[in-house]
C-alpha cells in the first residue's frame, strides 16, 4: 500500500534537480521557444533529472516546508541566471539587428513573431535566425546543459543566500551586450553614414537633386551591401560571444559559490 507521507522524501531527491532544470528551461534561448511543445520540455528536463540524480548528494531539507519552499526558488532562481545569461548573445544580434534596421529606413518593417511573442524588425529577425543556426551549429545548446549539470557541482542543492557579486557579475555580463551589438552593427552604421553624407553633401551642391527619390533606394542597398560584409564574419562573432558569455556565467556561479559558502 502506498504510504502518502513517505512521498515528500521519495520524490524530493529528483525535485530539487528539476526545479533547477525548469528553471533553464523557461529562460534559455531555443529551448524556451514556444515553438517547442511544453510536454516535450518537461519531458527532456524529467529525462536528465534522472540521469543526473543518483550522482547528487542528498538533501535533508524536507520537500513540504518553508525551507522546502525556498531551496526550490533558489533552484529556479539558478536554472534561470544560466539561460538568461545565454539569451544575452540573442539580445546582442537582435539590438544590433534594430540598430541596422534603423539606418537603413526598415524601422517600419516589423512583423509579429507568434514565437517569441513582440513585434521584430526584420533585420533583427534575420540575424537572430542566423545566429540561432549558429548555436547549434557550434553545440552551444549541448555546452550549456553541461555546464548546468556542472553547476551541480558547483552549487550543491543548498539554501542560497542573496549576493550582491553575483547581480553585479550579471551586471557586467548585460553590459557586454551594447558593446558587442554595437561592434557588429558598426561597419553597417559607418557605411550608411557615409553614403548619408555623400547625399546631403550632393543635396547643398545641386538643390535640383532630389534626395527624397533615389535616398530610400541607396540607404537600402548599401544596408544590403554592409550585412553582406558582416555575415562572413557572424560566425567568429558568434564563437566569441558564446566564449565570453560562458566565462562570465562561470563568474556568476563563482560568486554565488563565494555568497553560499559565507
């Protein structure tokens, strides 16, 4: 006969680990996609809960208590620092993508995305696109369950603390965002200011010059002609965004190791 008081403590070794897994789940880039039906998640999440769980120490918080409660939000609260670290690098390409977008007059030309839920800019579209087949590519969704199981070991299944470090590690991980969107929209934005120029300069010499007909066509194509340039060079960017993003997740975890210790 089953015994529904031994429930907590039988399921509570494979709960501690979901919950982390869960936690990746709802916030890392391709497996949070709508697009992938939630039984199918939740079932790769139970599937390596229970290959990692016979590996981990035991927990003796009980599972139905205040203490139960809050082990699982420090759970969550890690599963979800990993994949919004990752989602960064698709932050990167969209902002550079609606920077791009911008300059070439394509702001208007946005369309809903029944995946991922706001309107996009189509140049932002695009190289989120290319910059998804590139994490696959490179096996970068593969590098980050690993370094979610990991962090297992990293951060054993304990009480978590609130650090500061690790805000501000995150902090700075949010900041490399800007800077690299900006890199990769750079030879775009330097390229259409120049041709910008050029037609401003050629509007003051000959006033008959109509900038408003051939301005729309010209800023257009010479977008065009910059990402063109630029996508030969997505997927060294991309290694390196993903290479950068994985240190400054080890620092996160690091500081969270640093605030659980004290």
């Amino acid at each position: 006969m089953l015994d529904l008081t031994a429930l907590p403590s039988a399921i509570g070794p494979h709960f501690w680990p979901l919950a982390r897994l869960l936690g990746l789940f709802v916030s890392a880039p391709l497996l949070s996609e709508k697009i992938i039906a939630k039984k199918v998640k939740i079932g790769l999440a139970v599937l390596i809960t229970l290959l990692i769980a016979p590996g981990l120490e035991p927990v003796a918080t009980p599972l139905v208590s205040v203490a139960g409660l809050w082990l699982i939000m420090a759970q969550l609260l890690i599963g979800v620092i990993v994949g919004l670290t990752l989602q960064l690098a698709f932050s990167t390409v969209r902002f550079a993508g609606e920077v791009i977008g911008l300059q070439m007059g394509l702001s208007f030309a946005t369309f809903f995305d029944p995946f991922s839920g706001p309107n996009s800019p189509i140049i932002a579209r695009l190289l989120n696109l290319l910059l998804l087949l590139l994490f696959l590519s490179l096996d970068a969704h593969l590098v980050m369950i690993d370094a979610l199981v990991d962090s297992f070991q990293l951060l054993p299944i304990a009480p978590l603390p609130l650090n500061g470090e690790s805000f501000l590690a995150l902090a700075r991980a949010v900041g490399l965002l800007f800077s690299c969107g900006l890199m990769l929209a750079l030879p775009a934005m330097t390229l259409l200011l120049l041709l910008n120029i050029t037609l401003g300069v050629l509007n003051r010499l000959t006033p008959q010059f109509s900038v408003f007909v051939i301005g729309f066509p010209l800023t257009l194509g010479g977008g065009l002609l910059a990402l063109m340039l630029v996508m030969p060079l997505l997927a060294t960017f991309a290694e390196g965004l993903f290479t950068t993003l994985f240190q400054h997740l080890s620092a996160i975890l690091t500081t969270m190791v640093g605030g659980q210790q004290a």
